[in-house]
C-alpha cells in the first residue's frame, strides 16, 4: 500500500512515464501490479549497478550534507536561536551556491 500511494503522489505531481528501481528480486509487489495497471515501464539495474546516475545522486548526497556542515558551528555558538526552521535557510543557501558553482 505505501509504494501505491507515492506512485499516486508522483502521478498527480509529473507526469510519469516509467520507473527504474533497483533490482527485480526486491521489487514491491504492489508498486509492480500499480505500474501494470496504469500500463507504466518498469525497468531494474542489475546487481551492483546502482551508479548509473552517480552524479544526481551525489548532488542530492552533498544537498544534504552540506547545510549540516553550515548549521554545526551555529549550533554549537548559539544553541538557543539555533531551530529546525533554519535548516531550509541553509538548504537554500547549499542550493543558490551550487547554482552559481560552474560545472566541471
């Protein structure tokens, strides 16, 4: 039931025209009957084949980590005005400064 409803989620939000998931042994159940359903393509990596997008993955990876490594001193400073609402500030600053970062 729980991958039905992200499928649905991800339906209302894009448009999508297939999923690629990581190997066929461990593919839920009900997300496959969904896809077949909705008559969607499933593909599956091979085993130790999960770099296929190493690049999106370690942005998504260095978009986590880095406000992490932004709000540590804030935190350890000033404890008091350091709040959970602060971590999207920080987000969006890794983000702005990824942006203006040329690519190499």
């Amino acid at each position: 039931m729980k991958a039905k409803k992200a499928s649905n989620i991800f339906s209302m939000m894009y448009d999508v025209l297939s999923y690629h998931e990581d190997n066929q042994r461990f593919a839920d159940n009900a997300l496959v009957n969904d896809t077949n359903i909705q008559r969607k393509k499933v593909t599956y990596c091979g085993v130790n084949a999960h770099d296929q997008n190493r690049r999106a993955n370690k942005g998504a990876r260095d978009l986590k980590s880095q406000p992490r490594v932004l709000l540590m001193p804030a935190a350890q400073k000033w404890p008091e005005a350091s709040t959970p609402r602060l971590w999207l500030f920080a987000v969006r600053i890794t983000n702005e400064g990824r942006n203006l970062k040329p690519n190499s």
